[in-house]
C-alpha cells in the first residue's frame, strides 16, 4: 500500500524540466496559450451541447446552467494556475497529483484525463461531422447515412442498439488529418490554431449580433420549465443536470497546464493562459445561448447543428450568412479536436516518462521534436470513437471524468500547501483552505446531478485502467523500481 501512494518528489520535477530532458522546444508563450485555451473551450459546447441541453433538459435556463458550470471551473482553474506555477511539467493534473497525492492516484487521474482528451476529441468530431453535412446539403449536396451517421447509439430505454449506418466517414477524415497536423511540430499547430481562434470568435460575435433581431421574447416564457416529474427533466434539477452536461462546454483550459514544457515562461504564462481563456470564453457562451434559444423555441435544438437551425429561422435571405457561419463553425470545431489530441500526445509522453507506459509513448522525434507514437496512438483511438459513437454518448463521459479531475487538482493543492509550503508560487489561490473545499464539494455534488448510465461508464473506464496499471505500469513505474 506504501508503494503505492509513493510521490514524486518536488526537486526530481523540476530537475527534469531544468535539464531539459523532456527534448521538447519551446514555444509557447502567453498570448498563444490564451487562444490555444480559447481554441479548445469554443468548439462543441457552444455550437452542439448547448442545443441539446436546453432541449432536452434546462430550456431557456441553459444559461443558468452555463453560469452554473462556469463558477465550477472558475474554483478549479484557480486550483490549476497555482499548481501550474508550482509545477509546470508536461502532463498537467496527472504530474500534479504524483506529487501531491501519489503515483495510484496519478495513473487514476491520468487515465481519466486520456479519456476526457480523446472522448471529448471523438465528441467535436462527431459535432464537426454534422455541421460539414449540414453545410453541404445548403448546397444541394447529400451524403449516404451509411458514411455519415455513427453505427452504435445508446438510450436509457433501449441500451446499446444499432443505427444501421456503416460510420462516420467525415469525423474520422478529420481525425486523420489533425494527427498528421500535430506530429509535425507544436509550432505549426499553434500558428494553425491563432488563425482558427479568430474565426471562430469573429463568428461568434456575428452571429449574436445578427440574431439579436430575431430573438422572439415568448421563446423564453418559460424561463424555467415545469419539471415533467422526473429528476434532470426541466425544472431547478434540469438546469443542475444541464450544467453537468454544458459542463462539457468548459472542457479545454485544462489542456493549457499539460504544455508546460512547451512553454517559455510556463510559470507566469500558464495561468495567465488558463483564466485568460476561461473568462472570454463564458461571457461568450452565455451570449450565444441567449440568442440560440431566443431565435429558436428550445424544443427544436435537439440536434446535432443547432446554430444551423437558428440560422434557418432567420430566413433565406441570411443563406449567405448561414453559409459563412457553417464554415467559420467547422473551422472553431476543427481547433478543439485539434487542442485535445496535442494535449493527449503530451499526457502519454508524461506518464511514459514516469514509466507507466511503455518507453515508445515517452519517445520524442529527433527531426519533429514531438512525441510521434503517442500522437499516432491518441489519433487512431479517436479515430476509431468518432467514427462509432454518437454525441449525446460521448459528451456525458468527459464530463463526468473532467469533474472528477477537477476535485482532484482541487485537493491537491491542499495537500501540497500542507506538505510544501516552502515552495515559492508564482500564482496562489486566493482564501485557501475555502475555495478548494468548495471545489470539491461543487465538483462532486455535480457529479451525481449525471444519469445513472453515466457513471457506470466511468466505473467501466476506471476499471480498464486500474488493470493496465497493476499489469503494466505498477511493475514498470521508475519510482518504485529506484
């Protein structure tokens, strides 16, 4: 039991990144980890969930739901600026749980993290998918539903079940393509993603500015509708249960503290990077979800392109609007996947490093100076989800597994004031022991506001990898074998 709570020492991390072992460049500095954050929030929150959470469970009160998840992430990006000031390592939350918590701990954080990375990568993908069909059938081109709609579906009636289509040829094209992107070079995939930033923000800013004319007041009467008898549908617990699922939307400034090492002055910029991005990207949220079910009554928005469907009831004469906005869309959907599969090569490339996954994943390219089998590996798992999985399955697992990271980083830095107040911190979270706490608590108490069928989910991925970790990594991990 000893063996496995053992921490990583404080000194050991910061030799690493001192000695430069970690072979990776840097690159990154504030300004690029602040649109690399905005590149990863912005994506299928805003342009997918959003749609499906006011239809199917908040109504108009999904912005309530927004706010909701947002005072969530800001406790726990408070939590993730100090760690990253502490110890600005590649692989994030996991790095910060080694040493604040132990190494079973860490492998359990890190393993919930790659599922957030690339289920949360498959879920854009899907979203990315239909809009790219959306935008093509305006244009009086169709696709076979055979190649364009996922082949397995699951509803809380009907369990597991068959749609009859072959899979998702659009979202594993995509996939494809973004892990060529990021095998590359970090440089060329955040200069790809700054560009893809200001699209998306420029349409989001457009599209609430055009809409703004459109809104018709009676679709927000009710603000809160009458809860159906059931807990999560409509009513105060619907905008609880939407907040669990909008949480999704919030998903991607954690991505920031897992590059670190690609970072010049990671532990002035990674905060900065991290709460930058957070706060630009709710005021964009909660403006958009205004305008989305202000144009378009909330019942009509459980779709996989909602936008599409409010820009459709604005009327023909905005064709060419709706047509600018699908592609600008795709471009924004484009830098989350993109965002999330950079930040799984790196969580590989860390725990390899620790030994908990075999040495290949921790390789760096001496040509490319990015970690290749992992990014090959995290490509063809998201991949092969995308192409198979629907949204609604997909977007409830990463939020569930995020919400538990979050209570986790939370925690950390309560053990790591208590163990290592020594330690100078660039950024500290302000009314500490409180605001941890509070996280804490927010995060879990979320948490059981998911359907049932959701955290059987997570127990089945926590499962899969307490096994690869006592049959692999707990035999194989540095720090035990030293």
């Amino acid at each position: 039991m000893k063996g496995l709570f053992r921490r990583k020492p404080m000194k050991g991390s910061f030799v690493e990144i001192e000695e430069g072992q970690h072979q990776l460049k840097r690159h990154l500095k504030a300004g690029h980890l602040v649109t690399i954050g905005i590149g990863a929030i912005i994506g299928a929150g805003i342009f997918v969930i959003t749609g499906q959470a006011a239809a199917l469970y908040a109504g108009p009160a999904v912005v309530l739901s927004f706010i909701t998840a947002a005072i969530i992430c800001t406790f726990a990006g408070l939590c993730y600026a100090e760690l990253a000031s502490l110890i600005p390592a590649a692989g994030g939350s996991y790095s910060y749980s080694y040493v604040a918590l132990g190494e079973l701990p860490a492998w359990i954080v890190g393993w919930a993290v790659s599922g957030q990375y690339m289920i949360s990568a498959s879920t854009v993908a899907v979203g990315w998918s239909g809009y790219f069909i959306s935008l093509f059938r305006d244009l009086g081109v169709t696709f076979a539903d055979e190649f364009v709609k996922a082949p397995l579906s699951y509803s809380p009636e009907a369990g597991w079940h068959a749609t009859g289509a072959l899979l998702n040829l659009p979202a594993l094209l995509l996939v494809l393509f973004l892990g060529f992107l990021i095998s590359v070079g970090i440089r060329a995939a955040a200069h790809f993603n700054n560009v893809m930033v200001v699209v998306k923000l420029c349409t989001v800013i457009l599209f609430i500015v055009m809409g703004i004319p459109y809104i018709q007041a009676e679709n927000w009467i009710p603000f809160i509708p009458e809860n159906t008898g059931r807990f999560g549908d409509f009513g105060w617990s619907g905008v609880l249960r939407g907040a669990g699922i909008v949480f999704f939307a919030y998903i991607g400034f954690d991505t920031v503290s897992t590059l670190a090492q690609d970072s010049v002055h990671p532990q002035k910029d990674i905060p900065k990077g991290i709460l930058g991005s957070l706060f630009i990207c709710t005021a964009a949220y909660i403006a958009t979800a205004l305008v989305l079910v202000g144009v378009v009554h909330y019942a009509m928005l459980d779709v996989p392109d909602p936008m599409a469907v409010a820009l459709q009831a604005m009327g023909s004469k905005f064709f060419w609007f709706k047509f600018i906005v699908k592609i600008a869309i795709l471009a924004g959907l484009t830098t989350v996947v993109l965002v999330q599969m950079l930040g799984q090569s790196r969580m590989f490339l860390a725990m390899s490093k620790d030994g908990l996954l075999p040495t290949p994943f921790g390789h760096v390219h001496s040509l490319t100076k990015t970690p290749v089998f992992s990014s090959l590996i995290a490509t063809l798992i998201v991949a092969a989800v995308s192409s198979l999985f629907t949204v609604d399955v997909l977007a409830q697992l990463v939020s569930i597994t995020t919400l538990l990271i979050f209570g986790i980083v939370c925690l950390g830095v309560l053990v790591l004031r208590r163990t290592h107040p020594e330690f100078h911190r660039s950024f500290k979270v302000p009314f500490v022991p409180a605001v941890p706490i509070i996280g804490m608590v927010i995060c879990f108490a979320q948490m059981c506001m998911l359907p049932l069928g959701t955290w059987s989910q997570l127990g089945v991925w926590l499962a899969i990898g307490v096994l690869i970790y006592f049959g692999y990594s707990y035999r194989n991990s540095k720090i035990r074998r030293s």
